[in-house]
C-alpha cells in the first residue's frame, strides 16, 4: 500500500515539473506579453527572458507600453531589466519601479502585477520570440 502511494506522489510531481518543461519558456530564450485596456488607454506588456543558468534565475528586459487609442502616435514607453524565478508554480520577478509580477508558465495563465504600475496584467501569451 505505501509502495502504491509513493508511486503515485512520485507520478504526480514529475507530471507536474514537465508541465514548467514544456512550451516556449523551456528555451534559452523566450517571449511573454499581456495587453489589457482601461477605457481609452491601453496597457502592453513585453517581457525578453533569457535563462542564467549560472546564477540560478532569469534575466528579464521588461517594456511596459501606454497607449491612448485616440492618439496612438504619442505612447509612453518604459523599460526596464529585472530578474525572475520559478518558484511555488509560479514564475514570479521584479522590475524595479515597475513593479513586481507573477505568472504560471502555462498557456491561459494570468499574469499578475503587485503594487502600483503602469504595466499590463491579464492572460499571457508565450512564444519564442521568433
């Protein structure tokens, strides 16, 4: 019985590690971004990441991008680097003034802004960058 249950757990947590495995953010490098609109504004959001195996974390090139429908030519744009992990089922980083985020790595997930910011939350769209 004990033997059964073990089995099971151990399926279980490898089932759940291939699932951060898989899709664009297993590459090197990868692309995440989320749009949402607030009345006449619309909010972006861009994320470059590229894996640092070496210091155990993400490095993440973040564009945060405003853009009032009604004069699209005059969008504010803000970037900024920041750093991420993989923690709890959830990729998580900072920007600095910014802001921090949290998103699952999985396609439908919702990214996540804390704190005051000018970035976009909402559903993430994953891709390779390419």
């Amino acid at each position: 019985m004990l033997h059964v249950v073990v089995s099971s757990l151990l399926f279980l947590l490898a089932g759940a590690a291939a699932v951060a495995d898989e899709g664009p953010w297993s590459q090197p490098r990868w692309y995440v971004e989320t749009t949402e609109a607030h009345g006449p504004f619309t909010h972006t959001t861009g994320m470059s990441v590229s894996q640092n195996a070496k210091a155990g974390r993400d490095d993440v090139e973040v564009m945060c991008q405003v853009t009032d429908v009604r004069a699209p030519r005059d969008a504010i744009v803000v970037r900024r680097r920041g750093k991420a992990l993989f923690r709890q089922d959830a990729w998580c980083g900072d920007a600095g003034d910014l802001g921090s985020w949290c998103v699952a790595l999985e396609e439908g997930a919702v990214m996540t802004w804390y704190g005051k910011t000018i970035c976009a939350g909402g559903q993430a769209t994953f891709s390779t960058g390419d």
